[in-house]
C-alpha cells in the first residue's frame, strides 16, 4: 500500500510493481501436478467371528415297504443332507427321536421298540454303530462329528457339498397288526460346537 500512495516515479513505480507482480504470480502458480486439491488416506480393521454351524434337511416323508413274502419286514431308506463347521477342539452331532408314534392305534408302536435302523455312506464323520433302536423318548444317534469337520471346497474340508448319511429302517410286519394305513414323525437335530 505505501507503494502505491509513493511518488509516481519511474523507480518506484517499477519496484513497486516487480514486488506485487511476484506476490501476485507465486499465488497464481498451481502446485506440481495440475491442480488445486488434497488428499488423505485412512486404515480400517474389520473383523469377523466365525462361529460352528450346522444345518440338515430330510425328505418330508418315506414309506416304508414290505417285501412279497407275507410277513416280510418293511423297509426303507433315504438320506439325511447336511452342511457343518465345527471347532478344532469341537466337535457334533445329529440325532433323531420320534416324536409322534405310529397312528392310529392297533398298529406298529415305536414305543415297543418296532422301528429300528442302521446307518451308512456318512462323508463326514462316524455313522451310528449297529442297529439303533428308535426311540419316543430319548435322542438316538445318527452320526458323530470331529473337530475341525468342514463341508464343501476339499481339502481340509469334504469334497461333497452337502454332505449326506443313509438311514435304513426296518419295521417288522407282525400278524397281530390292525390293517390299515399308519403314520409316525421322526425329528433329527443337528448340533455343531
């Protein structure tokens, strides 16, 4: 300012000038790159917890059948499907329980020890032992699971996505039976820890 409000000679004009003439051109120049701006960067952690896992699924229903001979056993056999993670020191299991015997009345009971079943083919884990007997108040074992168990994606988990156990009952055809048609519920349960 004090420049400005100088004398008008040529000196001071020119020095005056060179002076706001720098000020005005180190504001106008842009930085190295182009153009005005800023950048910044930040660091996120994210996090997950992987719990164990299970689910199954059955089909809704089977029948059993007999054989021709009369009297033969009834029989049938289907899959249970299921998906696992468990933990290295974890482990599990599914069960079944029947949870509403044969009806009507007259026929086969669950509750006299008449349906049994074995069981095969488990790509994870140990299928029962032996042949079960079901059961209207307790859970029977249908399959053991280890630790670190893993469905799907190979090694270290199993190749098969889901995986499956067969179950094959049998029902005697006892003389003393009522004909007619009769049904019963069966509950399997999964559990992983």
């Amino acid at each position: 300012m004090r420049c400005m409000l100088a004398s008008m000679s040529s000196v001071s004009r020119h020095g005056c000038f060179r002076r706001v003439g720098a000020i005005l051109l180190a504001a106008a120049v842009p930085p190295a790159g182009g153009g005005f701006g800023a950048t910044g960067s930040v660091t996120q952690t994210v996090g997950a917890y992987v719990f164990p896992a299970a689910r199954l699924s059955a089909p809704p229903s089977a029948l059993l059948l007999r054989g021709a001979d009369p009297f033969s056993s009834f029989q049938a056999s289907f899959p249970v499907q299921y998906k696992v993670r468990t933990t290295p020191s974890g482990g599990g299991t599914i069960t079944l329980q029947v949870t509403s015997d044969f009806a009507p009345a007259g026929g086969p009971a669950v509750a006299s020890g008449a349906l049994t079943y074995s069981c095969a083919g488990a790509a994870i884990g140990a299928p029962c032992p032996g042949v079960q007997t079901a059961s209207t108040t307790m859970q029977t074992p249908v399959l053991r699971l280890p630790g670190s168990a893993c469905t799907g994606g190979g090694s270290p988990c199993s190749v098969q996505d889901p995986n499956s156990v067969t179950l094959n009952f049998t029902l005697p055809d006892d003389p003393t039976y009522d004909a007619g048609s009769y049904s019963a519920t069966l509950t399997f349960v999964i559990s992983a820890t």
